[in-house]
C-alpha cells in the first residue's frame, strides 16, 4: 500500500517534521518500504519503485498521516470508574474506588464487556501501543490478551501481584508462592498466544512498593530476568504514598532504593508518576536504564502532584506519557499531551519559563518517547524505512451530520475548524489543542487496518 499525501512525525524532541506531499510505502508484513517527500504524482512513486506498481492507495486529504500514540501505563479494568475520584487522594482512591472495581474483574462476562470496550476506545483515539495492568486474575489478565489481539493493539499486558497485607483480604494474592506462580501462567499464557512476539508481551507488574513484600518484589525481579519480560510499577506518585513506604522499608534511604535493592530497576523497566523523587533519585533510575511514564491528567486529578518533566529530559531521562485510567479521565494520549502541556505552565507560573513543554516535545513523548519507554524505538513511533506502519490518519474538516444544527452556523465541524489559510503547522497544533477521536479516522498497527469511521474514504 502507498500512503500518499501530507504526514507528520517526530524527528527530534523540539522538532517535527511537515511534509506536505509525501508517500510512504508498507510492504505486506507492515514495514515501511519507502519514504518519499515533495512528490509530484503517484505515477512518478509507481516508476520509481517496481514492487509498488500495482499497489493500493489511501491518499489523506484535509489532514495528514501521523504516528500511532503510545500509551505508557494505563489499567483497563479501572475504565468503569473514569471519572469518578471525589476528592480522594492516592491511598483513599485506591480503597474507595479502584480495589473494589478491580476485584469484581474475577468476573470474565464483566471483563470481557470491559475489556473489549476500552481496548477499542484507545484504538479509537490513535493508540497503537498500549501498557496495561489488569487485575490479580489469571484468567481475566489473559481475557485481556486475547482481545488485544483480536483487535490488533501492540500491547504489554500484565498481570498485577499484591502480596502485602495492605491490600484488601478479598483482593490479595493468596501467598507469594501462588502470585509467581500465577504470574508465569499469564506470562506463558501470552508467549503461546502470540510466540513471535509481533504483538504482545507480558510484562511483570508489582503493584507497587506498599502492596508487595521486599521478598516478592525480589522474586518478581527474577522471574522477570528469567522469563526475560519488561516491569512496570509506580513510583512516589504521592506523599502519603512516599511516607509509607519509608515506613515500610525503614531500612532503604528512598522509593527508588527500595525498587533498586529488589533489582526492579533495569532497561525494561517502566516506572509511572515519579512526582516526587529527588534530583539523586532520577540519577539512579537513569544510571540502571529504567524509564518514566509521565501521567500529567492522573497527578492532577489525584492531587498527587507536578512531575519535574524538563527536569528529566534535560538530564537525559527516558520519558513517555500514560494515561493512567481511572486516576485520569481520559483514555486518549492527545487528551494527556494536553495536560502534559499545561501542568508544565502551572509549573512555569511558579518557576519560570524554561519548564514549558512545548506542543513538539508533547507529540515527541506521546510517539518516540513512547516507544522508547516500551523499548520499541527500532520498530514504532515514527515514519521512517524499516519501521512498522502504526499510524492514523487525522482528517481536520470533519463533519458529523448528528452535530449539524438547525440554523447551521458551524455545521456540525468535529474537533478542529480549519479555514484554509493554516499551514500544515498550525494544522498540528490546532489538532493538538482542539481534536479528538472524531479526527481519527483511520488507525493501523503493522499494516493492518485496526479501526475507521464513517469518514475514512480509502
Ligand atoms: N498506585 C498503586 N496502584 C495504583 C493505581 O491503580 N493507579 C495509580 N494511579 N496509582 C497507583
Ligand atoms: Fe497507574
């Protein structure tokens, strides 16, 4: 297939690049052929590449190509609850809300509807990697990992291990014996389903710190060593969270030494929050190659905090963003470049101008700092030749006859209203300020279309 017209991608953290005439190649396994730029016609591409003489095009107009989004942390079985925090913090949230939610995901009906429904909504927003943790339950996790795959999501999926005695009697693993036992099955679950690994991977999950034993973190790193699976926890997300861990393992000088000593820390590693890990911190987390998924709408739903993103980047950090569902409201990545944006002005209010993440450095960590927090950097996140074909195709000037009203005036624009004067610049970021799912009109993953609407004419 040729993608012919406008596309946009990152090619550095400040930088995009804007190519209005462009067409790039797939071949039929999803890996990108060819990039051209300032193409004349499609004949010319056609000659200039035999293979692709009899190919298939899908020509953008009104929008671009730009790459899938990739979603760094976010709990599926929380989906239910979004929206719903009150004016709970971390710890309250987690037993109010998020602990009984999860625990009724034993049930594979309920998970299923739920599963199924998020799943196709992240699609829907352009997100082609996603991180999930699930629940404790071993047959839900792999519920989970079926319908990723049916689906056609690029997904890290895991299943979440609570061993503490600080976790709620009714949702709690039985023993640490029985939560690695378990799960190695949701691992071995998914390495059958998906043996080559084009889609997904498992990936450990310790809760975090407070609900698992220093013993288990310890043996959850082994078996990740040993399985040679990825990690994802949270970090000192908030200050109730980081003074309780400090009363738990009196005999580590910090958040981060407890997941160091436990040998959690490693390049597979995607720690979420960070929001109040000191300067030493960070340089032990960048020392072990660790990762950061930066989770700006949670933080301030939950109160929990500003996280130091210039602080990170200039230091040399791997930062990605995560939606963080149900701590945040919103299961699109645009939605959190947004928030990515404006917590940075909160901060630039107090402390100046220099911590303002810019709309380029959002859409950079939303696609290639993604993709290197999944350590997916070689295959994902931008256009260029070798890659897969994850993308969607963002069409401005769409209009949803449902939205049309009577005396027309806007007649029913979805997302962004464009003039025509914009150049493809001001076109990203209107579309970042102003879009939703409704200019997502198609979504690939490794070639294969995964989700269109209405408006996608291809
Ligand atoms: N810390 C431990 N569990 C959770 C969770 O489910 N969400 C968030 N945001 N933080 C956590
Ligand atoms: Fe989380």
């Amino acid at each position: 297939t040729i993608y012919l017209g406008a596309f946009v991608h990152s090619v550095a953290l400040k930088e995009l690049e804007l190519q209005e005439k462009g067409a790039i190649g797939v071949d039929d396994n999803g890996v990108i052929a060819f990039v051209e730029r300032d193409v004349q016609s499609i004949e010319d591409v056609r000659e200039k590449h035999a293979a692709f003489k009899e190919a298939d095009v899908v020509e953008v107009k009104d929008g671009f190509f730009f790459p899938g989004f990739i979603d760094t942390h976010t709990h599926a079985p929380q989906h239910p609850n979004t929206g719903l925090f009150g004016q709970t913090t971390l710890l309250s949230w987690l037993q109010t809300y998020t602990f009984p939610m999860e625990s009724s995901l034993s049930s594979l009906p309920l998970a299923r509807t739920v599963y199924t429904n998020f799943v196709s909504r992240t699609l829907s927003h352009g997100t082609t990697t996603c991180a999930y943790y699930a629940t404790i339950h071993v047959p839900a996790t792999n519920l989970l990992a079926d319908i990723c795959h049916s689906l056609g999501q690029r997904a890290l999926i895991g299943r979440v291990c609570m061993t503490s005695s600080l976790s709620p009697p009714t949702y709690r693993d039985a023993s640490e014996s029985s939560a690695l036992a378990d799960s190695l099955a949701s691992i071995q679950y998914i390495r059958t389903l998906d043996p080559s690994a084009i889609l997904l991977h498992p990936i450990v999950t310790p809760r975090f710190a407070p609900s698992c034993t220093a013993s288990t973190l310890s043996s959850l790193a082994s078996l990740a060593s040993s399985t040679h699976s990825h990690i994802q926890t949270h970090i000192s997300e908030n200050v109730s969270e980081v003074e309780l861990v400090r009363e738990l393992f009196p005999e580590c000088t910090s958040y981060t030494h407890v997941y160091d000593t436990a040998g959690l820390l490693t390049p597979r590693t995607i720690l979420a929050h960070a929001v109040h890990i000191s300067p030493a911190e960070r340089h032990i987390i960048r020392e072990r190659g660790a990762k950061i998924s930066h989770c700006p709408a949670s933080n301030t739903a939950l109160t929990s905090g500003c996280c130091a993103v210039r602080e990170m980047l200039d230091e040399g950090m791997t930062v990605g963003l995560g939606t963080d569902v149900s701590g945040g409201f919103s299961p699109s990545i645009l939605e959190e470049c947004r928030q990515a944006i404006w917590v940075s002005r909160f901060r630039a209010m107090g402390g100046g101008d220099r911590v303002k993440i810019s709309t380029e450095e959002a859409l950079y960590l939303a696609t290639r700092g993604g993709a290197a927090v999944c350590g997916f950097e070689e295959q994902v996140g931008g256009f260029e030749v070798g890659m897969l074909w994850d993308a969607q195709m963002v069409v401005l000037d769409v209009v949803d006859e449902e939205r049309v009203g009577e005396r027309g005036g806007f007649e029913g624009k979805g997302g962004v209203d464009v003039f025509g004067w914009e150049t493809l610049g001001e076109r990203v970021q209107k579309w970042v300020y102003s879009g939703d799912d409704r200019n997502t009109v198609a979504v690939w993953v490794r070639g294969r279309c995964v989700h269109r609407t209405g408006r996608f004419k291809g």
